[in-house]
C-alpha cells in the first residue's frame, strides 16, 4: 500500500515535469516529446484508394491515412491546421467520444507516459470492445430518437431500445440490419427496443416516415408534407409515397392486467368480413394512405400508393403491412441508395470531429453542400464495403489526423473545415457518469445498491441536462438550471466536501500532503490533466488567503467540476 | 433591441450552421447585488409597475376539465348530471355551484362557452393547447409563455421571465425550436423556492467560489478561452447573480401576512396562485399554474366538486388582489385545459374525453368581463353559437398581451414558424 502511494506520488512528479518542460519554451506540444507521429510513407496512395472498387473492407488506420490525404487535397490547402492535441486530452476525448466516461488519474497517467508509438491507435481498439461503447451509444440513439417524439407515451419504449442497442452496437450487427429491424419492427414495445420509432409517433405512418428519412437517409423530406419544398426536389407526392409504406402499422395498447401498461406493434389488415363490407362499397381493401387536400383539409384527399423518392421504385399497388415495409426497409438500406450510408457516416463523423460533413448533421441530399465530398464519399463506400460495420466506422474516424487534432472554436465560414475538432458538450449521460465518479457517488452514497434510486437520480439528471443530439450544435446552450445545480445541488456542493474520511477529496487530501500534488491530484480528477502553470499559481495564491486547507481544497474541488471545460469534451 | 431575461447566448459571428435568432447578450453585469430590501424595491419600482408592459398568468387545469361541472353547468339536461347553477354577480350568467366566489368576480370574467377542437388524446391536445400547433416529429413548438418572453419581457427583472409552478409530469411542454434560453424556470412546489437555488455555502463563501472559478476560467487557459468558455462565464453570471437578487424573495410566499395567505385559501394550487401574483408583481412575464386530476374518467362529480374547491379561491381572489393593485388591466389571466368532458355521463359516473364543445375562462388584459362568448345546444354536445377554434383562442391571447401574432419565428429546419397559425381574434372579448 505504501509502495504503491510513493509510486504514485513519483509517477506525479514526473509528469508534472514533462509537462512543464513541454509547455515552457521548448515550442512543442506536449505529446510532442512522447507520442508517436503518424508515418507518411505507410499511407496508400490516393489513386490506389480510389481505383479500388468497394468489394473488401480497408483497415480502419489505413483508411484513417486515406480520409486524411482526401481532406488535405479538397478541404485544407493552404488551411491554418490545428497541431496534435495533446495525450491527455486526446485520451478524455476519445474515452467520452466511445464509451462516455472521462478517465481516471492513473489512466490518464499510465497513458501519458507510455512511450509506445502506437498507444493511441491501440486505446482506441480496446474502447470499442468495452461492453460501456454499446451503451454509450444505445443512449445517443435513445436520445436520437426520443427527444423527437410527437406522442409522450413512446417513452414507454425507451428502456427496452437501450436494451436492444446496447446488445446490437456491442455484438457488432451492421448498421443496415439495425436499420431494417427498426423498420419492419413490431411486438410489445417493453421487449423489442427495435418497435420504438412507431412508438415514439405512436404508428402515425406520415411522421415515421418523416423520422425514417431523416434518421436512414438524412434527408429532410418532411418539409414537403404540406408544401413543395422551396429549396429541394422532393415534391409534396414525394413525401406522401414514402408514408404510403406505412398506412397498416398500427400501435394499439396490450391488454394485461399483470404488469405495467404496454403496447404493441401490429400490422393491421383487414379481416375477411370488413374485406367483404367494404368490397361491396367497392373501395379498396385494406388501409391506404391519402395525400390531404390542402385546399378541402375535410375531404378524403387523394389515394398515394408506395414509391420510394429515391429510386423511384414502387410495389404492386394493396400490399399486406409485412410486405410494404420489408420492401421499404430493402429500398433504404440497397447499396445503390447512397443516403443511407453517408447520413450514419455523416452523423457520427460530426459527434466525433465537431462538424459534419454536411450541416445540420440530419440535412444532407442532392441539394446541399458538403464540405468534403470526395472524402465523403470515400467514407461511405468504405463504410458499405465493410458490411456497414459501426465499430470499423467509429475506428477509422478515431484514427484519423482530423479527429486527433486540437480543439478550437467552431470555424467561421470563411475558414477551412477541419482544421481542428471542436469541444463538444457532454450529453446527459455522459456528464451523469463524469459526474459520479469524479464525486465518488455509488461508492459513498446513500444509492449505492439500490438500482432504482439509481435510475432515478440518472433520470431526474438528464431531464436537466440532456439535449437532442441532432440539433446543431452551435444552438445548444446552457440553461439556468444546469448552473443552479451545478452550483448548488446538495449531490455536488456535500460530495466536493473533505469532512468525511471516505470521501473523495479526505481521501486525497491524505495522501497529497503536499498542497500542489493535492491539486494536481483534483485536476487530474475532474478534467483528467494537470494544470498549467497559471493555474497551479493561481490555486497557491488562493490557498494561501485560506487558512483552512480542507476549505481551501472544497473550493477548488467545486470550482473544477464547475468550469466550462468539465460539462465538454475539448 | 430586444433582451431576453434568461441567459444572453453570444452571437456567433458567421457560424456557419447558425439558423436561429440570436440576441446579443447584454454587457456583463458585476456579481454584486443590490442593497436595498423588498420593500426599498418595490417603492422604487412603482413608477415601473405602474407602466410595465403585459404579463399572463396560465391556470392549466391538466386532464381535461368538465365544462359541465365548471362554467356551463346545464342543470336543465340530464347530461348535465347533478350539478347545479349558481347565479353571479352579472344578471343572466350561471356557472356551476362548486364556483361560489368566482360567482362574486363574474364582472370581471369572460367565458368562451363554444370552444371547439377534434384533438382528443391528452398529449397531443395539452401540446395543442400549448403551443398552438399540433405536435410533430420534424418542429417541436415553443410552449405559449416561451413564445410569450420571446415576444415581449421586463428587462429591470432579474428573475426568470417564464416561471411554471406545480408539475405537469410528461405533458410538460417546452421552449421547443427557440430553444432552452426561453423555457420555463420550473418551481415544483409553490411553498418551497425553486430547486437549488439556496446556496450550498455561505454567501461569502460562494462568492469566493465564484470568484476563483472566474479567475481560472479568464487566465492562465492557453487560449482556450473559446466561445462555450465565455458562454459558461455568461450563464454564471447571470445564474449567480439571479440567486443573489433580493427579487428571488418573490419565491417566498412566507413573505406575505397571514391575511394575504388566508384569502387565498388553502393548498398548493392557492399558494400556487399567490406565487403568481407576486412573480408577476416582481417583472415576471409569463407564470403557467398547473393543477393536475382533471381527468375524471370515474367518480366525476365528486372529483370535480373537489377540485372546483381547489381553484374557486385562488383563482377569485387572484383577481381581486391584482385589480386592487392596478394591475388587472395589463396581466391576462387564462383559465383552461386541454379539452372537454363527454355531456354523456358514463357507466362509472365519469365524463370522458370531449373536444368538441369545451369552455376557458379569461379575465384581465383588456377583456371586458361579465360576458359569455358562445353557446352550445341544450344537451352541450354541439356548439350552436360563435365557434371558437384553438387558434382563434390564441389569436385572442395575442391580441391582449400586444404581441403580433404573425411575427415568425425560425424552426431548426428553416422554416418560419408563426407566433399562430390562422385562427382571428375574437374582439367581443376587448369591446
């Protein structure tokens, strides 16, 4: 126990010193004594790149190296690029980016030290075979999905969708099998996680398949709903053709007694007798979608039949429910729809370097700009010639120079993109998680152990601090109650606390006697690097008007996981 | 140009993905509170009270309040149950008996007995009669107090200008496309100040606290004092300098004597009302009070009896209170629910869910009380006289808080969005 507390305290010291070395006047970065550089001559050459025809999947770090020679040849000549940002922050970065949570003191440490030029690409391996990756992004989706809801009762859906991604994401199931089980989903909302983009509309067949263009393809079809989109192709015929996919999924509530109130599901096709009925009134059998008349909103409206506004492709007219949506979810996910595709890559590309490659992340289509084509499109024919694999996705961007560069404010327009990553607020999640260990919460409160109050707490946190992923991130901004509680909330202001021997800071405060280590030790913690010098100062002065060294300690504890840069990931 | 009362969001300069309307934020404001007390405030104020411009207060009976039971009792019909009629203070109008003291009011009240909408789910209704709009995947509609303190809002207030009270549970409705700058700073329970926002310290202390975390935040960050730093500082600021304020005592309804207290009678809804009052005496612009088990599928006249004595007190003397303070005439006090109750009485001795013909209750603002708009047929299941959709209602609302009701907003997808959609203000309500 002592060895290994002296071990620490050295390993301390020497970090601090690389540190300081690095930052005072040796004009490197600080990885730059440490960490490896990306080697030049192993990057395939651009025209092998692109003559090779999408049929075998490239590893991910060389397909990292060809996405990096694409952005330098269309999207950063003469650009101003931000240099390799440094381990520590790389390594919270990626750590919140896959598995959403921040790394520990000896993590961040252990990594920072490691003179092992492919550290990097390796942390980035072992972070997409953690269980926590699936979860992490079950919950984005969750989020994704439900801060979209037209009907409250979809989040009765939620917990079983988590459910359901989590395994899928961690299984490694490609994103076009995902995809095609959400669309042709159905059962009990409570145990298939696949039903909840019908539940979260409640199966009105024109906003799922508004959300399924929007989420599958990124295409904002929607908009021509009422109207022909002023800016875009798509006609108003359009939108009504995909929603005639859906006219027959219906979701209807479960009759149990036992247990919470469900639904499901189901395909609603007409039974012999109505077929009969209505065959007599001579009208079609089965539910069928109509286009309203936006001139008589009473009447009827026009009868639309299923073609899908990609391909233009269409099904026999008066298919079962099954069948429509098995050929919606095939014309979605074919390789020669290239939406499909680029909107996944496009999405989880822009939650990773900051920007998308078109902008709202969930806006793409013929008739928008994007910023990077070619490498776009090398991207997603990878990503299709991969099988549509979620972690090879995740693991080239990872590996990319793009996403390893330094953060900065998000671009003006007239500034190339990609020039660095941009700091990106934490989802509710991932801020509850950060939160939680930094404060020592399951070990030393009174929820430990107790699942619900744990779900609770998790939930009563994020309906204050979670956000729609989808919206544009420069829109976000911080609420008044996110400040209130995080300045306020007993949860923060009695776990910053040293009174107690078992709580986080008495912990430190007894092994750091030394004030500057004891910081160190609180930044190390709350934003997984040390402090720089200004910073190591200006907490010295501010201890030293306090004649209390735990208060002292509190004040700065609290003040660390109320900065700016705690609530981000740089 | 126009500020808003909650967090000042900076203008990014040509973002390249910024859609929405930005208000530059004001000039940051030093942390340190003013001395003078409430009353010192208040004195110094009324020459402001006395001109400030509109505020709402929203009665949000959540679940669907029966009309019947309300104010269109129909003790003729046996749809209309065994509820009685009372007479008021205006000749001619009744409203039922569980309304006793807003009986006493009547001339300052204005009934919509014919108002009509096809949406009867209590989600998409209660978003419906929020928003004005109905709920869709692709545009998530501000709720009316966000658009409200979009629209108009009291900038010498240093307190939220949107304030919900009480808890809507999952029909909370939010700030949607204009974003968290405009939602409502939620106070759950009316006797208690709204959450965390007690000090965890000293006032000293955390002021120290603040201190520091400024100084570590402006110095000393390698220049990575970007733009979602100085937002931080921002919020803090104006967070920090909200709980400061000695208008927060406006939270406090301990403040007020005993007789005040009493003559809103009892409960959380009344303490709920007399929050209001003083919120809105205070420079708030929008206060929505929800009261919860409207919806009396079983047992309805019970229930309503019940819960017609939760509000008649509150809501009567609500009027009162801001009439002898002057302040009637520019705060626009909204009665109502998401819809109706069915005139048919069900096997449970319950009413069901019923759009089509519903009554709201207004008063202040402008309208002219002692008069009942509309009317519906003997059995109360047809509207016979002057229909009133949801968006002429809201029209209406417009029309007494000065707002311009075709102003546009910009929704996250580039479309703009009109404070209402359609609908004309019904005028016999302001002559």
């Amino acid at each position: 126990m002592k060895v290994s507390l002296m071990f620490r305290s050295f390993r301390i010291l020497v970090f601090v010193s690389i540190f300081a070395a690095a930052s005072c006047g040796l004009g490197l970065s600080w990885n730059g004594t440490l960490a490896d550089s990306p080697d030049a001559s192993a990057r395939p050459s651009l025209e092998v790149a692109s003559n090779t025809a999408p049929s075998t999947s490239v590893k991910p770090a060389d397909a990292a190296r060809v996405v990096d020679n694409y952005l330098r040849k269309e999207a950063l000549v003469d650009a101003d690029e931000a240099a390799r940002t440094d381990d520590a922050t790389f390594l919270r970065r990626v750590k919140l980016d896959l598995v959403g949570e921040s790394p520990t003191p000896d993590e961040v440490m252990d990594f920072v030290l490691d003179t092992d030029p492919g550290k990097r690409k390796d942390a980035i391996q072992d972070l997409l075979s953690s269980a926590k990756f699936g979860q992490n992004w079950a919950r984005y989706w969750r989020d994704v999905i439900m801060y979209r809801q037209s009907d409250p009762r979809g989040t009765v859906a939620a917990p079983s969708l988590l459910r359901y991604l989590e395994d899928k994401f961690n299984a490694g199931t490609s994103w076009k099998e995902i995809a095609t089980e959400f669309i042709t989903a159905e059962g009990d909302v409570r145990e298939n996680g696949n039903t909840a983009i019908y539940m979260a509309h409640f199966g009105n067949g024109e906003e799922v398949a508004a959300e399924f263009s929007r989420l599958f393809l990124g295409i904002q079809i929607q908009c021509a709903q009422c109207h022909d989109h002023p800016t875009d192709r798509w006609k108003r015929e359009q939108f009504h053709e995909l929603a005639a996919f859906l006219p027959r999924v219906q979701v209807r509530a479960v009759q149990n007694d036992e247990g919470p109130r469900s639904f499901q599901v189901i395909s609603r096709e007409n039974n012999a007798r109505r077929r009969r009925a209505q065959a007599n009134r001579r009208r079609p059998t089965g539910r069928e979608h109509y286009m309203s008349d936006l001139e008589d909103p009473s009447s009827r409206g026009t009868l639309t039949h299923p073609k899908f506004f990609v391909s233009n492709r269409s099904i026999p007219k008066g298919e079962t429910d099954k069948r429509r949506r098995n050929s919606l979810a095939v014309m979605i996910t074919a390789q020669s729809n290239p939406w499909f595709a680029k909107a996944f890559v496009n999405r989880i590309w822009a939650e990773m370097v900051g920007e998308g490659f078109y902008e709202p992340i969930d806006d793409l289509g013929p008739d928008r700009q994007c910023s990077a084509p070619e490498t776009m499109d090398y991207l997603s024919e990878q990503f299709i010639a991969a099988d549509y694999d979620v972690k090879w996705l995740y693991e080239t961007i990872a590996n990319t120079d793009a996403y390893q560069r330094a953060s900065r404010e998000r671009r003006r327009y007239t500034e190339a993109a990609f020039a660095a990553n941009c700091a990106q607020r934490l989802r509710g999640d991932q801020l509850y998680d950060v939160l939680t260990d930094v404060l020592a919460l399951n070990t030393s409160n009174r929820r430990a152990g107790n699942p619900r109050a744990r779900r609770n707490a998790r939930n009563a946190f994020t309906a204050v601090f979670g956000y729609d992923p989808s919206m544009p991130r420069d829109e976000l901004t911080g609420s008044i109650p996110q400040a209130l509680y995080m300045m306020n909330a007993s949860t923060v202001t009695q776990n910053v606390r040293g009174n107690r021997a078992d709580s986080a800071l008495a912990k430190i405060l007894q092994e750091f006697p030394e004030n500057d280590d004891a910081v160190t030790e609180l930044y190390l913690r709350c934003l997984a690097r040390v402090p720089s010098k200004d910073e190591a100062q200006t907490c010295r002065d501010y201890l030293a008007g306090i004649s209390n060294r735990r208060e002292g300690m509190e004040d700065i504890f609290w003040v660390l996981v109320n900065t700016a840069e705690f609530l981000h990931r740089r | 140009m126009k500020l808003h009362r909650q967090t000042h969001v900076r203008l990014r300069r040509g973002s390249v993905v910024g859609r929405r309307d930005f208000l530059r934020g004001i000039s940051a404001a030093s942390l340190a509170a003013g001395t003078l007390g409430w009353h010192d405030l208040l004195t110094s104020q009324a020459a402001d009270l006395q001109n400030r411009g509109m505020a709402c207060i929203l009665l949000w009976m959540q679940g669907g309040p029966s009309q019947f039971e309300t104010f269109s009792p129909k003790p003729r019909h046996a749809n209309g149950g065994e509820t009685k009629a009372i007479s008021t203070s205006v000749p001619g109008i009744q409203i039922a008996e569980h309304l006793p003291n807003l009986a006493e009011v009547m001339d300052d009240v204005a009934i919509i007995r014919s108002m009509t909408s096809r949406e009867g789910s209590h989600p998409r209704a209660t978003s419906l009669l929020h928003t004005g709009y109905l709920p869709t995947a692709s545009i998530k509609y501000p709720t009316f107090g966000s658009l409200v303190t979009q629209q108009i809002t009291n900038e010498a207030c240093e307190l939220p200008s949107f304030v919900r009270v009480g808890n809507p549970g999952r029909n909370r409705t939010s700030a949607g496309f204009l974003g968290v700058d405009y939602d409502a700073f939620a106070v759950t329970r009316s006797g208690q100040p709204p959450a965390n926002s007690r000090l965890g310290v000293g006032e000293n202390r955390f002021r120290r606290r603040l201190n520091l975390l400024d100084q570590l935040q402006t110095s000393g960050t390698d220049g990575q004092s970007d733009g979602y730093v100085q937002d931080h500082l921002a919020l803090y600021r104006k967070a920090s300098k909200m709980i400061l304020s000695p208008q927060m005592e406006a939270f406090d309804i301990s403040k007020e004597s005993q007789q005040v207290r009493e003559s809103y009678g009892e409960g959380n809804f009344a303490s709920g009302c007399l929050l209001a009052r003083r919120l809105v005496e205070s420079g708030v612009t929008f206060v929505e009070v929800v009261l919860n088990g409207w919806d009396t599928h079983q047992d309805n006249f019970t229930r309503v009896k019940e819960l017609g004595g939760q509000i008649d007190q509150p809501m009567a003397q609500l009027i009162r209170d801001l009439k002898e303070r002057g302040m009637l005439d520019s705060t626009l006090i909204i009665w109502m629910g998401e819809f109706g109750r069915t005139p048919k009485i069900n096997a449970r001795t319950g009413r069901d869910h019923f759009p089509r013909a519903f009554n709201v209750a207004l008063a202040g603002g402008g309208v002219r009380g002692g008069q009942v708009i509309g009317a519906t047929n003997a059995a109360g299941d047809e509207v016979t006289d002057r229909p009133v959709g949801v968006t002429d209602l809201f029209q209406s609302f417009c029309k007494s808080l000065k707002i311009d009701a075709d102003a546009e907003n910009m929704s996250s997808v580039g479309r703009p969005i009109t404070v209402v959609d359609g609908g004309e203000p019904v005028n016999e309500l302001f002559s």
